[in-house]
C-alpha cells in the first residue's frame, strides 16, 4: 500500500483528473495515436513545431490515472525542447522505468516525470506509464524520416 | 461451504480474497493430488504403447471421456473431444462446421455478449464465405429480449452463437428458448459454456445445443483441457479441424483417410493429465453439489450486490432480475478509471479483473472502455465481500479530493 500511495501523488493525480494539455491544437504539424490494446487505453498526441523546437503539443483521449497522467506530464518537460533533447529525455525516461539507469544525477532532467519512477514496482502499470512516451518515440522517429 | 477455502492451497497461503474467478479458478488439492499421482504412476503416451503404463494412460483418458459424457449427459462418449480451452473448441467449430456449410448470404447470429473467442472465428468465417454476420443486442437490463431474439434469428440464420453466461454483466441467457426458436428456423447452436458449467448443471440433451463447450479451468481443473459436445451426426460429417498424429486411419503418401470421433478430432499426443485434472474437478464439484454452490454464491453475490448499492460513486453493471444473474458482478466507481482500482485494490488484498474482459464490442456498445469485474465461486465468503468494498471505499478516497464534480 505504501508503494501506492507514493505512485498515487499529487503530481499524477493533478495532471490525471484535469489536465491543462487535453485538448486540440488550433494546428499540428505531427499526431501520432498510441494505444494499448490489452487495456483499451488511447491517446493521441499533437505537435507543434517551430523549426527544430517542440513549440506547442496536447493530447487528446481516455485511459488510467497513470497513462493520462504520464501523457500529460511528458507534455510539460518536452515543450520548448529541440527534437534531439527530446529524443534523449524520452530515452531517459524508459530507462529510469526499465531500472537501466545507474547514475541518479541523469534523471534530473525528466523535471516533474521522475514521479513515474517507482512504477517500476508495479509490473502491470509499467505499459500504462509508458504508452505516451513511446508514442512520442514513434512520432519523432517518423519525423526524421 | 465456507470450510470449502481450505481445500484450496493458494487461498490458505496467500490470505487475498479472489474474485477473479470468471478468468480461472482457483484448484482445490484434491485436483492437484490427482495430477500429480497421474504424473508419478500413471503416465506414458496414450494410445500408442503395447506396454501396460500406455494402456493404463489409455485408459485413464478414455475413462475421463465417459465421466465428461455422463457429467454433462452426453448421449456417447465419442461425442465429446478434448481440446485445449474453450477457444479451440470454438475454433475448431468455426473451420470445420462454418467454413463448410455458410453460404452467401446465409447469416450466423451471434448476442453481443460473446467473449472475442465466440466472436473473432466467426468474423472470419462470415467473411471468408460471404455470409453474414447479425447480432442480438441487450436492453436496459443487459439481457436479450424476446423480440431481440425473434426479430434477429431468421429463415436465412444457419448458425447462432450465444454464452450461456455473460462474462461481464453475469446474465444468464434463456438458452433453451434461443435453441428451440433456432432449430425452428433452421439453424444450429453453438453454446458457450464456459461461465455456466462452474455454476449449473449443464444437461446437453434437455437443452438440445448441437454444439457446447467449456474450458476445465474455469471450473476447478488445470488449465489447458477443454471440452467439445457435439450432436453425433453433425460431428460425423465435419471434417478434422487438426491434422496428425493419432487421428487418421491410413496414410499413404497422397492421401489419407481419418479415425472415426472422437479421435479425428483429437491430433496429436492428448492432455491426459488434464483430463485427470478435470474429472477431480468434476468429483468435487459433484460432491459439493450444485444445489449448495448455487445457494452458497447467491448468498455471497447478494450480500455483495447490497454492500456496493450502499455506496452511491458505485455503477453497477447487472441485471435486476435477480434469477437471471450468475457469479459475476462488473461495477466502475464513477469517475476513476478500472485500472487504478484493480491496482489499488490489488495492494489491500484483492483480486480482481480490469479491462474490456475479452468484449470489446459489448463495452463498445454499452458506451464504456472498461470496468472492474469481481466473480465469484464456491470458494468466497462474506469476508471477501468486506474486504472488496473496505477496498474499494479506499480507492475511492484516494480519489475523491480530485475528482471534479
């Protein structure tokens, strides 16, 4: 139970219930859908650039405290972000939930998403937490193309 | 009853109050027993050996194939066939009934209650054939109506599918009036039951179904053993769904003729183990009874059925038609999404399922994504009951403050 209550915190639970981010952009340049089929979770993801620079992004959707939470929160740190800090943050963070990361001190940058971290110890949330960042993984990826 | 927990290793060592029964059940230790004794002195490839530990697997096996026929009234044993769950009996149905007999424009009814494995085949099939796919829809009370059914099933159904037992909402469908109004237009049923057979007496000739199956972990065997019923002359003119080992009469290098039932439809070395597994679990079933299950679950249901109404953030996904409601009760606590709540209630103890429970059409049609799905069986008491809803009352507070209202 303690483990819950910390995974549960306000961070998560402020970004879950009313997110600022869930909307639509007037216009995007990229959206990307992301779902777990298992679950039914779905989001969809919208960005703005601005040259190199994630100038503006939202999501729109519907699943679990953790999915929409995480969705919301990845939307925070990457804003205002080039492309390639964005890669290397989401890279980060599937690494800190994977327990890959060995020097704490990396995690700084994920800013508020380090709330995910002890997700970790709950298995079966470990899709919900990283549904958006994968989806933005796919989405940059796409970009490059 | 409530002494029936110790006889359930898991439920003694673990203290969590199970409630995800619908999904698989948990076994008692006189099913283990048998298993495991099976393995020790009984077991060798069935049907093959001239050696006496063949003969003996042989036997055991066949012998489970008679108790499963008695056990659900089968008129022969070479009637039923053993698969590996439910699905692959469905499956098998699907190919070797389906694939042969639909024609264009013929249509096969389903309700849209089936799980995917009552649903996905026949997507297939009806493509594959050009034929057509229906459904009957559930009302208000998430049952099928009379005129649902009349007005769905007609002169150019040729098949109808339909769960005894709905896996989410817990109805328990008229099956035998569906099976009467079916045969009356000209089509065959395929029943579905794999949530019943856990809690009713499945008697396959009163009920008159040309095909039924069921998975044994559902109802207290190992998992991977299922079972297949099927009208005699209607499994005769089907062809083998598997091909291999065990199910052929002559091979030569272009052509091959099959082994009469059961064995055309059993490739391959068979789960003798599980059919041991089942037929403990059938024993014990039986010496339970289903008159005390039944009586033992309603009043545990119930009891939890009143506990949830008392809770007014609780949407309950049941019929209030109490004699037409299983074991199951899907319930959402407005406003937090079912998976929070398995997780919260999976740290204070609780079992239970989240997610569209393999029924992705029927959420769809019901307008949800997902709910929390507690099932019951023989095994739970009024203190599993309490532990769910304290459970539940503290997932919900962990909410409540930041829920908009």
């Amino acid at each position: 139970m303690d483990n819950l209550e910390e995974l549960y915190n306000d961070i998560i639970m402020e970004h879950s219930m009313n997110s600022y981010n869930k909307k639509e952009l007037k216009s995007c340049d990229f959206c990307e859908m992301g779902h777990n089929p298992n679950c039914g979770d779905e989001i969809k993801l919208e960005v703005k650039l601005n040259g190199d620079i994630i100038e503006d992004m939202a999501f729109t959707g519907h699943g679990c405290a953790i999915s929409q939470s995480s969705t919301s929160v990845m939307i925070d740190v990457l804003k205002g972000k080039t492309i390639k800090e964005a890669k290397d943050i989401i890279e980060t963070f599937i690494n800190m939930i994977k327990r890959e990361i060995k020097d704490e001190k990396e995690l700084e940058k994920l800013e508020d998403a380090i709330a995910f971290k002890n997700i970790s110890n709950m298995p079966a949330r470990v899709k919900c937490a990283l549904l958006a960042w994968h989806t933005m993984e796919e989405l940059l990826n796409k970009k490059g193309e | 009853m409530d002494e029936l927990k110790k006889d359930f290793p898991i439920l003694n060592s673990s203290n969590v109050a199970y409630l995800d029964s619908g999904a698989t059940t948990q076994k008692p230790q006189a099913v283990i027993d048998a298993v495991d004794k099976y393995y020790k002195t009984q077991n060798a490839n069935p049907h093959r050996g001239a050696y006496s530990l063949s003969i003996e697997a042989t036997r055991v096996y066949e012998e489970g194939r008679e108790k499963i026929a008695q056990f659900i009234s089968s008129e022969t044993s070479s009637q039923i066939i053993f698969t590996k769950n439910a699905s692959e009996a469905l499956n098998l149905i699907a190919y070797s009934y389906g694939l042969e007999n639909l024609k264009k424009d013929d249509e096969v009814v389903l309700s849209i209650m089936e799980h995917h494995s009552n649903l996905v085949p026949w997507q297939f099939v009806t493509k594959k054939t050009n034929s057509k796919l229906k459904y009957m829809y559930i009302n208000e009370n998430f049952e099928l109506s009379d005129e649902e059914i009349y007005s769905k099933i007609t002169d150019n159904t040729k098949i109808v599918g339909i769960t005894h037992v709905s896996n989410v909402t817990g109805t328990i469908n008229d099956v035998e009036k569906i099976i009467k109004y079916a045969h009356k237009k000209g089509a065959i049923v395929v029943l579905d039951a794999s949530q019943s057979i856990p809690h009713m007496k499945i008697d396959v000739q009163k009920l008159d179904a040309d095909f039924v199956v069921f998975s044994g972990h559902k109802m207290l065997s190992p998992l991977g053993i299922g079972v297949l019923y099927g009208k005699k002359n209607i499994l005769e003119n089907m062809n083998p769904f598997l091909m291999g080992g065990d199910m052929i009469e002559y091979v030569y290098e272009q052509e091959t003729t099959f082994a009469p039932l059961p064995s055309k439809f059993e490739a391959g070395t068979q789960n003798v183990g599980g059919v041991v597994g089942l037929c403990a679990a059938i024993d014990y079933i039986e010496m339970v009874g289903y008159e005390n299950i039944q009586k033992h679950e309603k009043e545990v249901v119930n009891y939890a059925i009143n506990k949830l109404k008392e809770l007014d953030y609780i949407k309950l996904y049941i019929t209030p038609n109490e004699s037409n409601h299983s074991a199951v009760v899907s319930f959402n606590i407005i406003g937090v999404h079912p998976h929070d709540v398995a997780s919260i209630l999976d740290a204070n103890g609780v079992c239970v399922r989240s997610g569209n429970h393999c029924a992705q059409p029927l959420m769809r049609y019901l307008g949800i994504d997902s709910t929390c799905r507690a099932s019951f069986y023989l095994y739970n008491t009024k203190e599993d009951v309490d532990k769910l809803v304290d459970s539940i009352q503290k997932a919900y507070k962990m909410f409540e403050k930041y829920l908009s209202k």
